[in-house]
C-alpha cells in the first residue's frame, strides 16, 4: 500500500511538472531570450520534484521582455554608466568612453549562464523544509544576474541581490528593475559584503536565507597557487567575522545555502583553476562555533547537477561539455541555532 501511495504521489508530481512546463510553453515562432527560459523551463520540470521547484520554473511565464540597453564604461572596464547616467555628463567626458548595447538575453544571463540554474538548491532546500518562500527575505550574495530574482520575487519572496561587478550596477538601473515585483520584490546592492558598512546596514537583519551559488568557493577565497587578484572573491574580513555576520543577520532558524558548480581540476602543469575547488571555504568547527547546526557539509550533488545541466543542454552545441569528467556540484547547508538550543547541537 505504501509503495503504492508512492507510486501515485511521484505520478501527480511528475504530472504537475509536466503541466506547468505546458503553460510555459512559448510560441514556436517566438525567438526571444524569455521564450528560451520558458523552454529551459520546460525541458527542466521533470526534474522539478517539489512544488517549491515547480512554482520557480513557472514563474518563467512572468518575466517581462526587455528592450536593448547600451552601456558606456571606461577603458579600464571598472566604471560603467546607464544611459541616462551617461545623458548628464559633460559631452566631452562622454564622448571619451566607449560602448555597449547589451540584449535581453544577456540581461537575463549575463556572464554566467541559465538563472534556471537555481533549480538544484531550491529543490535541496524544499526537500530540507525550506519550502514555503512567500514572504521570506533571501540573500544572494554574488547574485550574477537578476533573472532568478525576478522569479523568486514571483513567489513573494524579498530578494536581495549583492554584487561587485559594476557592469551590474549599471545594466539594473532602469525603473522596473528593482522595487515591487509579483508578490515580493527585488533590491540590488553593490559593493563588498559585509567589508563596506553601508552594504551591511542595506542588507540589514531579519534574513531567512543566505544563499551564495559559485561565489563562496575555497579556491576563490583560498587559492593552493598564486592567482590573479581579480579571478578572487575578497570578503573584507576574516573568515570567521564573515560567518559571525552570517549569524548575526539571520533569523533564529535561518538557513545558509552554499552551492557550488564546478569543473575538473586542472592536470598537473597545467595552470590552476581557482573555481575548480568548489568546497566549502570555512570549515564546519567555524561554523559550530559561530552557533550553526550543520545540516550537510560539502555534500556531493554531481549527479544531479548533470541531469540538471543535460536539461540546460550544456552538453550539446558548438563547445558541448562533458559532464561525467567536467562538472561537478556540492553543497553545504546550515541553520542557525536558536539561543535555547545552542547547548545542545544535535
């Protein structure tokens, strides 16, 4: 009888999966860069095991075309300026900087690939009883691009991105970007977390979740070989004030989802590859000591990861990857103790 339920219940979500990829379906003849989410979306939901996963990929249905955008930047790419930005400047200041026109496609993927992507640590946290996202305020802390966060707002969640890409800044600065979106809303901050006090004060308190996904990766934050600065994340402070203010901004209760793709390690005499090394870069003692449970720790989830990107047709086109030798994923997952329960951390 068990088996049998659970036959029955994996049916009615394999069915709900399949349902919600149809009512996000494209047009055929439609070309766009939201029409290709909405058919990632698709090719996605029948590895959308929970209804948190589900809602995600259908909120695809609900993102907004974006016109064109051009940028001007500065020789040294670390200063870019929006076009109404740019429209106030002295003519001969903006005639010195060069320019970018960007589309919608790299408005919703930018540098980093499918915002989809996102489906793996949902699914994880869902399956943790994270799964109720209406009304909760989630951190991502090197959010990439604000396409996932337009679809958790979707769902009724605050979302607030942080970043230090200044192309970012620029690119998310037109009206409708950030503010209210579905139930929820989107706020951008930019600059260096928690090192820069105003982005600290902005993030404030009350957080539910922090999430990083291929930002908090111990080769970016402690290379084995010298590399260039800028390939590092540089947190400002130590590592265990960084997991002290983890725990001072969430809730009691409040998660911290780190998950990290990534591909193989270089051969040996072969330059290092600082995002190869995915792992957790603070050590599980830091956590406890700070007042975290932990709930998995550098858990393998390649096997995951790679149906995820076989959906995303990462293995498929003109540089196809070979997921078996050169992607995997982990993760690691904690919660903050309540203070009645941090003498008895089980």
């Amino acid at each position: 009888m068990i088996a049998r339920l659970g036959c029955c219940a994996l049916a009615l979500a394999t069915a709900l999966a399949a349902s919600a990829a149809r009512a996000a379906a494209p047009a055929p003849s439609d070309t766009s860069a939201v029409a290709a989410l909405q058919l990632e979306a698709q090719s996605l939901a029948p590895l959308a095991g929970t209804a948190l996963g589900r809602r995600f990929l259908a909120a695809c249905e609900r993102l907004p075309r974006i016109a064109p955008r051009t940028l001007r930047y500065d020789s040294t790419r670390t200063r870019y300026w929006s076009a109404a930005e740019a429209a106030v400047l002295p003519a001969i200041v903006r005639d010195s900087m060069l320019t970018r026109t960007l589309d919608e496609s790299f408005y919703y993927t930018t540098r980093y690939g499918s915002p989809l992507a996102y489906l793996r640590p949902l699914e994880l946290l869902a399956a943790a009883g994270f799964d109720s996202v209406a009304g909760k305020k989630i951190v991502d802390f090197g959010y990439g691009t604000v396409g996932h966060l337009r679809l958790f707002a979707e769902l009724g969640v605050d979302a607030i991105g942080i970043e230090v890409d200044p192309l970012l800044r620029a690119l998310y600065s037109e009206p409708g970007d950030q503010g209210r979106v579905g139930g929820g809303s989107v706020r951008l901050l930019h600059g260096h977390f928690p090192g820069e006090a105003p982005v600290l004060s902005s993030v404030g308190h009350g957080v539910d979740l922090f999430l990083s996904k291929n930002t908090l990766k111990n080769g970016y934050i402690h290379p084995a070989e010298k590399v260039d600065p800028r390939r590092l994340v540089h947190l400002g402070v130590s590592d265990s004030a960084f997991v002290a203010v983890l725990y001072s901004i969430l809730k009691p209760g409040g998660r911290v989802m780190i998950y990290n793709l990534c591909p193989a390690p270089a051969p040996p005499g072969k330059p290092y590859i600082p995002w190869a090394d995915g792992r957790c870069p603070f050590p599980a003692e830091m956590w406890q000591r700070a007042g975290f449970l932990i709930r998995e720790f550098d858990r393998d989830d390649s096997n995951a990861a790679r149906q995820m990107a076989h959906a995303l047709g990462w293995d498929q086109g003109e540089s196809p990857m070979n997921l078996e030798k050169d992607l995997f994923a982990t993760y690691t997952l904690v919660t903050k103790l309540k203070l009645a329960d941090r003498s008895d951390p089980r």
